[in-house]
C-alpha cells in the first residue's frame, strides 16, 4: 500500500510538472511563492464553512466548491515539496512516526488536547 500511495504522489507529481513547463511557470515557481499559494488556498478551502452550523451538512454545490480547493492545496504541496526534494510519501511516514511517540494512544485516546498539555 504505501508504494502505491508513493507512486500515486509520482505520477501527480509528474502531471503538475508537466502543466506547469507546458504554461512556462517554472520560474515563479519559487519555494516561497509556493508556501505562500498553499497558504492562501487553504484559506479559501475555510470559505464554504465559514458559516455552517456545526453539524450541517455542506450543499452540492458547495461541497464541488471544497473538492476544488482540496485540489488546489495538494497541487501546490506536492510542487513545494518537488521544488525542494522532498518526498512526500517518505516524509508523512516519518511524521506519523514521531508523532507516534509525541501522542501515544494511552494517554491521548478520545483527548483533543496537545502533547504538551497532557501530565
């Protein structure tokens, strides 16, 4: 399973690539102006639900409006971390890794709070 996630996250990568040499962009491409794209299309992914009762269910056509978005924000992930070498697949199995140690299930079960606030 997770060499196929890693090749799922290499062909994305690949087609992004593509997209992106075929429009000649490569050259904004820069790893700030990426975290800084990221950063404002996750913004606009907390747009649908900004005022949603907690519990209500998001409407059709608001719900294509967040698929678009989730879209947008892992374009933008997976180019950051091309333009910095960065393998994704590699590094989210590293950070559940030390995240394991951080929040063991003992103690942090059914608990929100963060690893520092715990006794």
């Amino acid at each position: 399973m997770a060499e196929q996630a890693a090749d799922i996250l290499t062909e994305l990568r690949d087609l992004v690539r593509a997209f992106v040499q075929e429009r000649d962009w490569d050259q904004f491409h820069t790893p700030k102006n990426l975290a800084v794209s990221l950063s404002v299309e996750a913004a606009e992914l907390l747009e649908p639900f900004q005022w949603l009762a907690t519990g209500e269910d998001l409407a059709p056509a608001k719900l294509e409006q967040v698929r678009h978005e989730i879209a947008d924000v892992l374009v933008y992930l997976i180019r950051l971390a091309d333009k910095l070498d960065v393998n994704l697949a590699e590094a989210v199995r590293d950070k559940l890794e030390h995240n394991r140690g951080k929040y063991p299930p003992d103690k942090v079960r059914g608990d929100a709070r963060k690893y520092d606030e715990y006794e």
